[in-house]
C-alpha cells in the first residue's frame, strides 16, 4: 500500500487537432498552471505486496514509490499501423450445428502383440531428480510405459455421472435494482426482444441537476457489483477504484453500473425466461451487438432522467461500450475512458473467443445450449475459462510467477495438472465455470467478435467524428487481447477526426489485459486525473 506521501508523476500529451500545443505533465504533485495533483486515497490502494514487487522489467519507472511505469507517449513518433476508414458491418455468423464430439475418459490401450499395458511406472515416486539422472540406463525389460492413471478425469467423470441442478446465476449476486423495459426492443441484427431488464447498481449520490452521473462500462463476464455497497456487502470488481477519494471519487460522482444485455447477473440474457414461450431464451436468444447493450443502457438513464453523462468509463469490453456511448450520444456523454478495448476486435482476439466457444460447444451436456433442465456443461465451460485466462494474463507474469516450477515436483509427470501454469489455470477455470452462464459467454463473446465502432455510421471515421468530448485512452504493452497498437490506434483516430482533447497513456505493466482489474495505482490515477481535470 503507498503511503499518503506517495505520488505518481505521469506525462501526457494532450494535442488539439489541429494545433501543435502540448500540456505535458496532466498530472504531477507540483503546483504549476496546467497541474492537477492526481491522488487516491490510501484506503482506494488495496494492491497486495506481490504486484507491487513483481516489476522488474526494464523500463523507465516514473518515480520510486510506483509499481507501474506509465510512459510518455508522443504520437509523431509511433508507427500506428492504419484502420480500415470504411466500417466493415460484419454480418451475424451464428453457429451452426452441434458438434459430435464425445467425451469419453481415454485409456490407454497397447496395440502391438506383446506390449505390455497398463505398467506401473517402475520408478519410486520420490526417488530423486538425482538419482533418475545416475541411474544405469541398462533396460530390464522389453517395454515399460506410462502409468494411465487420470485423476482430473476421474474427477470430471464423477461429476458428469451426478449431474445435479443448473447454478442459479442470479443468485451469484443479490441488492442490484432492475430497470424493467416493457416494450419490444429490435436489435441490430434483426432480433426482437420482447421486453428486457437491466440490472443496475449506483454508489455516491446524484447531485440536483443530475449532471454528476458516471456510467461504468463491464467486461465479459462481470456483474453489475463494481463495489460493495449496503445491499451487498461483498467486494464488487472494481472496489478499489470506486469510493469516497478514489480514481471515481463518489464524494463527487453518482457512478452506475449496469449488467449487459445478454449476460446473467439480473439483466435479460439467454438463461432468462422468454415470455412469449414461458421457456428459457437458450439459444433462441437473438443475436447481440455491442451498440444494443448501449442502447439498452440509456433507455435506464432515460429512465433515471439523466439527460447528459458526466462521464463513460469502461475497459475491455467496457471500453468497446463507453466508444459507442460516446459515437451513439455524443451530446449526453461529457467526458470517455476507453481502457484496453478497441474500436474493433481483431483477428487474433475473434480466434482466440472462437476456441473458447468452441470447447464449450463441444461438451456434450451444453446440448445445443438447452442444459438449463439438463447437465451443466461444466468441463466444456471450464476450459473455456482456462483459454480466457490465458488470453487475460501474459507470458511475462508467468515467467515471474511459476517459472517452470511443477506442483509436486516429485511426483511423476502426468497429464492432469502438473506445472504450477497448468494448476493455476485449472483453479481459474474451476473458480468461473459455475458463476456464469454458458450460453451467456456464447452470446457475448461474439458480440465482441463483431464489435465495429462503424456500425451504423456512414464509416469508422464518421463514427469517431462524432466522439468530440475529452478522451482517455489506455493501453497494456503486454495485453494480447487488445493489443497497445489498438489502443493507439483509437487515440490516433480521434485526434485525427477531430477530437481537440486526447490523452493517451501506456502501461508496461506486466499483468496483460487483466491490468484494469489489478493496479489501482496506475489505470486508477489516469481515469482520476482524466475525470476531475477541468
Ligand atoms: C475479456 C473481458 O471482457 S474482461 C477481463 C476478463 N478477466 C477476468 O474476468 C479476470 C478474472 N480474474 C479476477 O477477477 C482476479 O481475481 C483478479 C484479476 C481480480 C485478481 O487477480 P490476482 O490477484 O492476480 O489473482 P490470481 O489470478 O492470482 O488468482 C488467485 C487465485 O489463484 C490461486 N492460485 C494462484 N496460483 C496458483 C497455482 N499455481 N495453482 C493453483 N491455484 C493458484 C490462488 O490460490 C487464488 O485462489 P482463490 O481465488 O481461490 O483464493
């Protein structure tokens, strides 16, 4: 934790359009005329020991106390590889067709006349590294092989033979309230929902104009609980960066967070009930885009009477939603913080959803996604999460954290988890698999997939033309999911169309696209400066 002496000197270069004037140092603890000193209160730095202590890369660290190195970026300098100006409308390519694919616990089987199956591994389990190395490698027998033994998929088996009752996502979080949309709702690619709700959650207090209102954007797969509050004590997603002096200080801000349209914390996603057929959506539910979440969410401020955002906030996906809040309202969004997203998904990232939809898809209890009477597809989910992760982190952090380090290193190498990675993201994929909805992570993912900030505008520039208010972008150097060349990307592509206020920092920080979950100190003093600089 930094103590309250603790600062963080972060340049920044904020250009107009067209002119060439700077105003470095946005936020720093000398007092000069184009200064704002940026702190977060200690009780907003819950950052553990061990993210503080793991960067050691090399780079330029802005001052001692900090854990992250926030660097200067000037956009003369950097090659931007160029957008697309046109807005390729991607079309809805909804899969199709089950996958055969059977699970089936393997054995091994000899097939050679002879072969000796089954053996049990002849060395003692604790012999020493040692030792195995020394030993006379003279053979005493014809064949002796690998001991098929498979605990993970005892396991896995056990629990497809119990099946048991589909989780209960909404019961995952509780105190959130429910804007309940009672008219039909047409989404962009052609679908109709009847009626929707939007589960929502607010913190601070919303000031008499209702001009001090923030809306916070989530990623995939989160709730609308940010942050703990009296109707629900637990720890929300963004505890950290929310409270009374923090990065969104609710002293000052009315911050909201919603559930996205689709998902399966309260608001209207596929494990729903369609009450036009009193069965759940599945995957009945119409195909979704990034923009229809946004609508939703201002049919609730509509709702609210809040007529003019004070500011968009989002990362991740969060981030692809506050760009098209800004693009979609652009006179009721007064400030944008885009964090790690894009303005369209790449390749790499599309393939990397693919898989994870795919192994889901392929466990045989998600059954064309009507499990919700049936059997969780609870490995096919579970894999999933364990690419997610993979995608969320970074080979860097990894290197620190496990090395090539296995769990029980005396233990015979297997094929269940065996390197500390592997039993990392075992855990990871156990811990999500059953607090969120399969066919939720379907639907949303590939919203994501098609996510094009054009969408619906005359092209990708006309769409970020009309993103005028002050922006934040922030990018990851080590985030594979949403690459830093996006991110410069989106901030290149608003000074250029126009936007006289952008400022655009990069991380070095080692943590990937999962950095806007874990260091409040660095994303959390940008977002702060960004939203009470004048
Ligand atoms: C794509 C999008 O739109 S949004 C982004 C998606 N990202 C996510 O959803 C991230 C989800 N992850 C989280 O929420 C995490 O808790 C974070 C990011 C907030 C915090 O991360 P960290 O503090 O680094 O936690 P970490 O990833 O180390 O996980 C800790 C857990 O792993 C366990 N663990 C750590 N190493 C190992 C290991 N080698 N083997 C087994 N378990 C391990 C810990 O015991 C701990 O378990 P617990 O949570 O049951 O107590």
């Amino acid at each position: 934790m930094l103590s309250s002496a603790s600062k963080l000197t972060i340049r920044a270069i904020l250009r107009g359009g067209t002119t060439s004037a700077r105003c470095a140092a946005v936020f720093t603890t000398t007092t000069t005329t184009t200064t704002t000193t940026t702190r977060l209160s200690s009780a907003c730095l819950t950052l553990p020991a061990m993210h503080k202590s793991s960067f050691t890369r090399a780079g330029t660290r802005i001052s001692a106390e900090d854990s992250l190195r926030i660097k200067h970026l000037e956009y003369r300098n950097q090659p931007t590889p160029t957008l697309p100006s046109g807005a390729a409308t991607t079309s809805s390519s909804q899969a199709q067709g089950l996958p055969t694919t059977t699970a089936a616990t393997t054995t091994a089987a000899g097939a050679a006349a002879g072969a000796v199956c089954h053996t049990p591994i002849a060395f003692p389990k604790n012999e020493s590294q040692a030792a195995r190395t020394n030993r006379d490698d003279a053979p005493t027998s014809n064949f002796k092989g690998f001991s098929a033994s498979f605990p993970c998929m005892e396991k896995e088996a056990e629990r497809r033979a119990a099946g048991g009752p589909e989780p209960m996502y909404d019961r995952v979080v509780s105190g959130y309230e429910v804007y309940h949309h009672k008219t039909p709702f047409q989404l962009y690619h052609g679908g109709v929902l009847p009626e929707f709700n939007i589960a929502y959650e607010t913190w601070g207090t919303l000031n008499a104009s209702k001009s001090n209102a923030i809306l916070l954007h989530t990623g995939l797969s989160a709730s609308s609980h940010a942050k703990s509050q009296a109707k629900n004590t637990n720890p929300g997603w963004w505890e950290a960066f929310i409270g009374p002096g923090c990065a969104i200080d609710t002293n000052k801000f009315f911050v909201m967070c919603t559930n996205v349209l689709g998902s399966c914390y309260g608001s209207t996603g596929p494990s729903c009930i369609n009450p036009t057929t009193g069965e759940a959506y599945a995957t009945h539910f119409p195909i979704l885009t990034v923009q229809d979440m946004v609508r939703a969410q201002f049919h609730l401020l509509d709702h609210m009477g809040i007529q003019k955002l004070y500011a968009s906030v989002g990362s991740s996906l969060g981030g692809m939603q506050s760009l098209t809040a800004a693009a979609l309202h652009p006179s009721r969004v007064g400030k944008v913080v885009s964090i790690s997203a894009a303005a369209m998904s790449h390749p790499l990232s599309i393939a990397m959803r693919h898989v994870q939809r795919r192994v889901l898809m392929a466990d045989p209890h998600w059954n064309g996604g009507q499990y919700y009477k049936g059997i969780f597809p609870h490995f096919g989910m579970k894999v999933a999460r364990e690419i997610g992760t993979i995608s969320y982190r970074s080979g860097p952090e990894w290197e620190e954290r496990f090395g090539r380090q296995r769990a029980n290193p005396e233990s015979s190498p297997n094929f269940c988890p065996d390197f500390l990675i592997e039993t990392y993201l075992d855990h990871q994929g156990e811990l999500f698999c059953l607090k969120y909805d399969p066919n939720s992570l379907l639907y949303i993912s590939k919203a994501m997939d098609l996510f094009d900030l054009g969408q619906g505008f005359e092209s990708l520039d006309a769409a970020f033309h009309r993103i005028d208010m002050p922006a934040l972008v922030l990018g990851v150097e080590s985030d594979i999911l949403f690459p830093e060349w996006q991110q410069r990307q989106v901030a290149n592509k608003l000074r250029t169309t126009g936007n006289q206020s952008v400022v655009y920092y990069q991380l070095d920080s080692i943590y990937g696209h999962d950095t806007f979950l874990i260091d409040v100190n660095s994303v959390g003093k940008a977002v702060k400066g960004h939203l009470e600089n004048e």
